[in-house]
C-alpha cells in the first residue's frame, strides 16, 4: 500500500472516531439530566460539577487519546517498526 493511501485511511480513520466520540458525548448530554452531579466543596467555596458534563469530555478525551494512538501507531509503520 503506497503513503498516499495510508494517509487516507488513517484520515478516515480519525474521522470515524471523532464522529463516534461527539455523538457518543451528545447523547449522553442529551440524556443525563442537568441537576445531577457532584460537589467540590475547597475552603472559600462549592463547586456543582454536573454529570452530563463529566460525560461529555470524558468523551472528548477519549476521542482525542484514540487519535493520538493511531498517529502514534502510524510513525511507527512509517519508521518500518513492525509488531
């Protein structure tokens, strides 16, 4: 398989997990009521950290660690390191 078609793929690749992750983070926004979460209270006040919040970037992070892993995994095959 020649570079152009593995840039391509791995494009691809990227987009379907990004895809995947922000409608996975929406969806648990969408269905996770606002109300409900967690405090975290210091000494000079509280903060309301709400769940559907936690959600979604959890989400986004995981988009992100996905995508950092295939890039990773590809300068790998392109140095001719092969598992």
């Amino acid at each position: 398989m020649n570079i152009l078609a593995q840039t391509l793929q791995l494009a691809i690749r990227i987009a379907i997990v990004w895809s995947g992750g922000f409608i996975f983070a929406v969806s648990i926004r969408a269905a996770l009521p606002e109300k409900l979460g967690f405090n975290i209270t210091t000494q000079q006040s509280t903060l309301f950290v709400p769940f559907d919040r936690v959600g979604f970037w959890t989400c986004v992070l995981a988009a992100l660690t996905v995508t950092g892993l295939v890039v990773i995994r590809a300068m790998i095959a392109d140095l001719g390191l092969r598992p």
